[in-house]
C-alpha cells in the first residue's frame, strides 16, 4: 500500500463510540482521516457489523480505506479493505491465503508489533504495513511489554527503510513530529479521537502535525 494512506490513522473504538458511529466517521473525513479502522475489543460481531454496514459507503466514495480490527472474516464478508491483526491473532500467511481463497487477493493486512524481529516477521510474510504499538505508555494497551519508545521505532525504520510504517500510542498533536522524524509515515489513535463532537478537531490536529512534521522533514539539510 502506499505510505502517504497511513498519514491520518484514527481508530474507532465501537464500545465507546455511542449508538452512532457514522457520525464520528464523518467527522474524522473532515478533519483529514487518511485511512480508518474500526474495532471492538469486546470481540462484538454485532457492533462491528452495524459500524462497517453504515460507514463503508461513504469511506469508499472518499477513498480512505476501511480497515477491520482482528475479524478477518468480517472484513471480507463486509466487504472492507482490509484487516488489523495483533500478535495473538492468525498468522499473516495464514490470513493472506484465505483473503485469496475469497477472492481478495489485495486485501490490505496490517499488523501490530513492538519489537524490530516481530516487524520483519510480519513483513517478510507478507504484511502490507506495520503498527508499532505502543510508542509511549498509553492506558489503551495496557497487557502488553513496555513502549517500543522512540528508539524502537527508529529501529524499525532503519531495518526496513521503505515499508509502511504507522505509529499508535499515547500519541497527542505535541509528539507526532518527533514521531514522524522518528520514521513514522502516520499516526494511529484512539482515545485522541474524543467523542463525536470533538472528533473532527481532534483529527484535525493530528492531521495538521502530520503536515508539520513533513515539513520539517523536507527542510532538513
């Protein structure tokens, strides 16, 4: 995929987005959502369903891909662009053969690492970006290792200077360009997102960090 879709990465959690998620997914469009997830960590088939049923048409017309938490099942049944897998999830093989047995060859698969060997694991099986996750402490993860921080993910890049790369974690508008500098090509957030009254400011700020941060990027001898 390119690494331009992964600049704006909100993730909406469905177990805190309210009876409406369409509306938070049309605020994140207008604040500059680049490519968006959808998950509930209460493994709700239900939730995710109603969610994906009521967003993917207007994701489509806008050209931001929609991408599924864990379920890869739901995200070919649905008709998504692609699926989020954690390291406790399906092998990345395993879910790329049966993206192809359904006839979704192009399935985006995106996979949650923290450690350089788990990032080239998942790419040299065919992952089409990585999420290092966490980069700073976060109360989202809060069963897993230590932050990958920024050395990790400067460890990362350095190990795999071309792939798609997107960053989630405790990551507000004040550190994304530490972040993107770091090596990000994005930023994924959750509980930055806010409500659905605050998302599009929310997105809005990361999105104008992001730029920022691209900026400082190109001016640098």
């Amino acid at each position: 995929m390119k690494r331009e879709a992964l600049a704006v990465y909100p993730v909406l959690d469905l177990e805190h987005a309210g009876e409406h998620p369409e509306a938070m997914v049309a605020a994140a469009l207008r604040g500059g959502a680049t490519i968006v997830q959808l998950r509930d960590k209460r493994d709700s088939a239900s939730s995710i369903v109603r969610a994906a049923k009521a967003t993917r048409l207007v994701l489509e017309k806008a050209g931001v891909p929609l991408i599924i938490n864990d379920r890869l099942d739901l995200a070919l049944s649905l008709g998504a662009d692609g699926v989020h897998l954690g390291q406790r999830d399906m092998p990345v093989a395993t879910a790329r053969e049966l993206a192809r047995a359904a006839g979704k060859p192009g399935l985006i698969i995106g996979v949650s690492v923290i450690t350089a060997a788990q990032a080239a694991a998942a790419l040299a099986a065919g992952a089409d970006y990585v999420s290092i996750s966490p980069i700073f402490a976060t109360t989202t993860k809060l069963d897993i290792e230590p932050p990958a921080g920024l050395e990790g993910l400067r460890a990362v890049r350095a190990a795999h200077p071309t792939a798609p790369i997107v960053a989630i974690g405790g990551i507000k508008p004040p550190r994304v360009a530490e972040v993107i500098i770091a090596g990000a090509d994005g930023v994924a957030f959750v509980s930055a997102l806010g409500d659905a009254g605050a998302a599009e400011a929310a997105v809005k700020a990361i999105a104008a960090a992001v730029a920022g941060a691209r900026g400082a990027e190109r001016s640098l001898p």
